[in-house]
C-alpha cells in the first residue's frame, strides 16, 4: 500500500474520532489560534475561558477541559515566575485571592468535576488548595488536603498534602486534629514506607503528642493523677515500633511516667528493658540511676546497692555519684556485706565533689559495724573522729 493512502487513513480515522477538531468545528479553532497567540497570563487566560466554554458543547468535554486547564496553569505559572514570600505572624485571617488567583480557583474547580476521578483532577484540587492557602483560606484548604489524603493516597501528590494537613492545623492551633489524623497515618504502614520523610514527621507528632499528654505538673499527686501517668506510660510503650529509632527515649518516658504513676516495679521493668535492648544507650547511666531510686522505694536494697555502684561505674564525673556511693556504703553494711562497703567507701573517697566529714562518717559507721578497713582504706583513718554513739544516717538519697 503506498504511504500517501497509509496517511490518508490515519487522518481519516484521526478526523472520525475528534470532530471538533479546528477543520470541523469553528469554535475549536477560535479556541486554538488564542492558544497559539498566548504569551502572558492575559492571553492564557482567554485561551483557557475559550476551551472551558467549549466544554460544555463539545461532543468531547474532557478534551476541551484539559486543553482549558493546561491553559489556566500556564496563566497562572506566568504571573507567579516571582513566588510571594508571605508573612506567618501567628494565627492568621484569611484575606481576598487576587482577580487572577479568585479566577483560577474557580477554573481548577470546573476541571474536578470535568475530569472527576482523573490524576489530573487530583492535581486541580491541590493546587486550589494552595492557592487558597496562600491567601490563608486554611480551613478551606485543609478540607481539599485531608480529601486527597483519604481518597487518593495513591497519588504522587498526597505525601505532600499530607505534610501541609500538618503544617495547617498547626498554624490553626487546631493540635487536637493535628494528633488525630497523624494518628490515622500511623495505621497505614504501606503509605508511610513509600515517603520516608514523612513518615519521620508523623513520628515526631506522635512523640510530641505523647509527650503533651502528661496530665499536669509533678508536683500535683491524686489517684486521678497516678492513673493518668499510667496511661500515658503505657502509650509511650505502645509507640514503639519494630526497627524504632527513639526506642530508648521511649523507653526512658514511659519509665518516668511509672514513677510519677507511683509504679515503682513497673518502673523497674521497663529501665531494664532499656538496658537489654539498648545498651549503649546514652540513657543509660540514668536509667541506671532510675532504676536504684525504684529498688530503694520498694525495699529491694541488695538490688539497689549493686545498681548505686552501677551507676557510679557509668557516670563517675557526675556530681550525684558521692550521693549514690554514700547510699551503696550504708545498704552494704545493712546486709552485712562489710567487703564490699569496704570497696564502695573507697570508691567515694576517690568521688568528686566528696567531703572530709562525710567520709569520716562513713569511716566511723564502718567501724561501728566490725570492719577492719583494707590497707588501701588505710589513710581514711586520719581522717575519722571517734565514734558517735546513735550515729544513724536516713537512707533518704538525694538525685
């Protein structure tokens, strides 16, 4: 067959298939030629309301339309080759869109419903969205992000929308929403793996959120209180994830909020959890000292004797180890383990920030209890007054 009756007939089969092509249908052509003239936001503009007005008569609207909102999007990239930086001076007011902005809300709105259901109609919907958030529509414009995030989370345009539901409830101040559809995302897994970066956002509201949920000062007690802190212990638990970065902060809160729930065993449980699954958390040596705290409170003073010499092995230059040293001397002789208070009274005289008298007091309630102190003890003796008789140390320890 020879080539001009193979063009022929694509042709033909071209003019069958759109006859409101500009050799067939006038309007189409008017249309075009102010496509072809178009060459500032003006002449996109008339280019645009052509092919929309077309779309109402046309024997194939979507075509029209699309031709219609390729002409909007260029009207208004034109007039934005400048983008605005807008001041953010706290909650804002909305203010009035600009004739061209008002005209290409109404436009991007007219191609939804034209292509409903097309990627392209999710595209028209975000980009009304920000317009109009430009102008601080926010509520408005929250309510077309929140849509795109619940019905087309398949989009390449939804991590985005998402990450500005986010930014715009906190402009809002509206952080009860903000926690309530990052709670939403966390559900669905497939989605955050595809957009890792905000699967970190929604990770950082969460722990905020978590964080924010404490009921009030620590220095308010009640039944109300303490259940409340077990809540919000128990929520921090449930945050951790497999793979999860934060784990020992989490970890660390929900122990915290144990104690402050008055659950000191529950406390313990979880700072030793800690020390398991991270070890070489940079918490450690507070955790440490959590968890000797919580033993003391509960009467376990064996436990809290080794977990106090833990504490000062982990963190000697710290100014609380004389207090934790001092603690671990007076349990070990109240368990008759005068050895190793022995070695833990001289660890404290080796302990900054430690006292004469309070070593000699120490030296003195090692004697009181039979222990003849090893050679490396020695020079401590210099130092010890004579024995007072009733001479009893609380066991309060102070952090």
């Amino acid at each position: 067959m020879p080539r001009w009756l193979v063009l022929t007939l694509v042709l033909a089969r071209i003019a069958a298939a759109a006859p409101h092509v500009a050799s067939h249908d006038p309007a189409f052509a008017e249309a075009e030629k102010l496509w072809a003239a178009a060459k500032d936001p003006r002449g996109w503009r008339a280019a645009a309301d052509a092919f929309f007005a077309l779309a109402a008569t046309a024997p194939d609207p979507l075509l029209a339309a699309r031709s219609g909102w390729a002409a909007a999007r260029n009207a208004v990239g034109d007039a934005r080759a400048k983008p605005e930086v807008l001041p953010f001076p706290g909650k804002p007011a909305p203010r009035p869109l600009s004739e061209l902005d008002a005209w290409f809300v109404q436009r991007a709105e007219q191609y939804e419903q034209l292509a409903a259901g097309s990627p392209d109609a999710v595209v028209a919907e975000f980009l009304r969205a920000n317009t109009l958030r430009r102008y601080d529509h926010l509520e408005e414009a929250n309510a077309l992000y929140l849509d795109i995030v619940a019905a087309h989370r398949d989009h390449a345009v939804a991590e985005y929308a998402a990450n500005l539901v986010a930014d715009t409830f906190a402009r809002l101040e509206q952080y009860d929403q903000l926690v309530g559809v990052v709670d939403q995302l966390r559900t669905d897994k497939a989605f955050l793996a595809r957009f890792p970066d905000l699967a970190h956002l929604v990770h950082l509201v969460h722990l905020k959120a978590l964080r924010d949920g404490e009921p009030i000062g620590e220095g308010s007690r009640g039944p109300q209180t303490f259940a409340a802190y077990e809540a919000v212990g128990e929520r921090y638990l449930d945050a951790i994830e497999p793979g999860e970065s934060d784990r020992d902060e989490l970890l660390y809160n929900a122990l915290v909020s144990f104690e402050r729930a008055r659950l000191a065993t529950r406390a313990i449980e979880v700072g030793e959890r800690l020390l398991r699954e991270v070890p070489r958390s940079r918490l450690a040596p507070r955790v440490v000292a959590h968890v000797a705290r919580d033993e003391t409170d509960i009467g376990l003073f064996a436990d809290a004797a080794r977990d106090l010499e833990r504490y000062a092995a982990l963190a000697p230059g710290e100014a609380d180890v004389r207090d934790a040293l001092d603690d671990a001397v007076l349990f070990r002789i109240g368990l008759g383990e005068l050895a190793q208070a022995a070695r833990d009274l001289d660890a404290l005289a080796r302990a900054p920030h430690e006292s004469k008298d309070d070593l000699a007091r120490m030296k003195a309630q090692l004697a009181d209890a039979g222990l003849a102190l090893p050679a490396t003890s020695w020079p401590l003796l210099e130092l010890a007054p004579a024995p007072l008789a009733g001479d009893v140390t609380a066991l309060e320890h102070i952090w």
